[in-house]
C-alpha cells in the first residue's frame, strides 16, 4: 500500500505545483508505452526478441503490460520481468486476481526507470470479471505523477462493465492532486460509453482519435479497432509525438497480436 506520509513530505511544494499546472509546458517529455503481450499464445520464443526490440526502441521512461504471465508449468518465468531485465534499468511491478506463490499467474505490469515512490494494485469491481488496475506513483523532474495500467471487460455489449471498472479506478485513486496517466488494453474505442471519464473533458488521448486504424493486429485475423489507449488529465500534461511499436512483421512475425502504443507528454 501507499506509504502516504512519505509522499506528502515529497510533496511540500504542492501550491507551486499547482500553480505551474496552468502554464506552458517544459522541461523534457515523458515517455511513455503501452503494449499488450498476449502471454505466450504464438510462438513465445519467436516472439520475445521482437517484443523487447520494439519496445526498447521507444526509449520509455514508464512501460504498462497487459496479459502477463507467468507458468511454472511450462517453465516460462514471470514475461514482465524477462523483459525488464532483457531492458535493464526497469523496477518491474506486477498484479494478478492469481494469489501470491500460485505456479500460474495472469496480470499486468508497470515497469518503470523513474524512481517508484509507491505502488499498489487492486481488483477492479465487478469482481467476476477478473480485471485489475495497478499504480506505481514516480519521481519525474521532483514531481510525483500516478500512472496506470489496466485491461477492461472484452465483450462488445459491456460497456457498462467497462464504465463500473473505470469508476472503481477512479474511486480508489488519491485525491490528493497528483498528476495521474491511464494506460492499457481498454477494449474498447474512444467512441465507448463506458470510457466516458477518460474521454471527456479531464483528460485527453496522447494518440489522436483516428490517428490510425487499429492497435489490434489484422494479421493474427482481429477487426481494425483502437483498443489500447494512454489517457493523461489535461490540466497536468501537453501532448507530444506518439508512434505504434511492433507493426511491422520480421521474417513474418510480429512481435504480438496487438500494436504497442508510444507516447510522449510534457508536464504543464
């Protein structure tokens, strides 16, 4: 859990912070990349050079995997940290509804080269649906940002589910007015209902809507759809560049059947 007095002490400077939230943007951008990994489905082996390849290539500063796994039973260590380690220089934190020493466990990670002043993680309501969101609060140019990473309800028809989960996440988050991103495999387009808190007002998408035609990848046979999403407030952050990682096949393969997103924001 959150240590809160430690933070608050990192936090002394909160009006000036406040104030600066107004302004011009500054100071060198955040990068950021989002990436679901599809465990191990395909060829694994094939596939995790090319996935750390792509994502090395974004240079980020904080990276949020979805569908992470690790299987004793298969002898495949926890994903995430292969590739943090694959990375170097990446603090890995991992969750999953699968209870702690299980041989298997299914979640998503945060892997962060910012220093990681807290984190935590919770199952996401309504519990059945085995969803999850993670936080690791980091130190970016002495300010503390909260960021992310979640992977909503799938179904075409469960928009309200996907709004209960993003509520639940938004409920349990602080309040305590640190700049906060949302990352991940949403499953859903900017268009859906139930992501209307991320789509309105309070925050903005860092890839355009209808910047491109899919994140889904069409050769693993997936409709064209732009389901995974880094949504960062407004008042905190200015947009930069964006890119997709891992769209391009190698000798045929890709490196998941998702497309990364890259993303980069400048602090207000």
């Amino acid at each position: 859990m959150l240590d809160r007095r430690s933070l608050l002490a990192g936090l002394a400077a909160a009006p000036l912070a406040a104030c600066a939230t107004t302004g011009a943007p500054g100071g060198r951008p955040l990068k950021l990349v989002t990436f679901n990994i599809w465990h191990n489905l395909g060829d694994w082996t094939a596939r995790q050079p090319l996935l750390i390849e792509a994502i090395r290539s974004a240079d980020a500063d904080v990276i949020a995997l979805q569908e992470v796994l690790e299987d004793a039973a298969v002898n495949l260590p926890n994903q995430a940290r292969t590739i943090a380690e694959a990375l170097g220089g990446y603090e890995m934190h991992f969750c999953s509804t699968d209870a702690e020493g299980a041989p298997r466990r299914y979640g998503n990670a945060i892997l962060s080269r910012l220093p990681v002043l807290a984190h935590d993680w919770k199952k996401l309501e309504p519990l059945d649906d085995y969803r999850t969101a993670l936080r690791a609060r980091v130190s970016f140019d002495g300010r503390a940002i909260d960021i992310v990473n979640t992977h909503l309800a799938w179904q075409a028809d469960a928009a309200p589910v996907r709004a209960r989960q993003i509520a639940d996440l938004m409920q349990w988050l602080p309040h305590d007015g640190t700049p906060l991103i949302a990352m991940g495999d949403f499953n859903a387009v900017q268009e859906d209902a139930g992501l209307n808190v991320l789509t309105g007002e309070r925050f903005f998408s860092a890839m355009p809507r209808n910047a491109v035609p899919t994140t889904l990848n069409p050769a693993k046979n997936h409709p064209d759809r732009v389901i995974d999403h880094i949504f960062a407030e407004a008042a905190h952050f200015a947009p930069g560049s964006w890119s997709l990682l891992g769209n391009t096949p190698t000798n045929g393969e890709y490196p998941s059947d998702h497309f990364g997103v890259a993303a980069t924001v400048t602090l207000r």
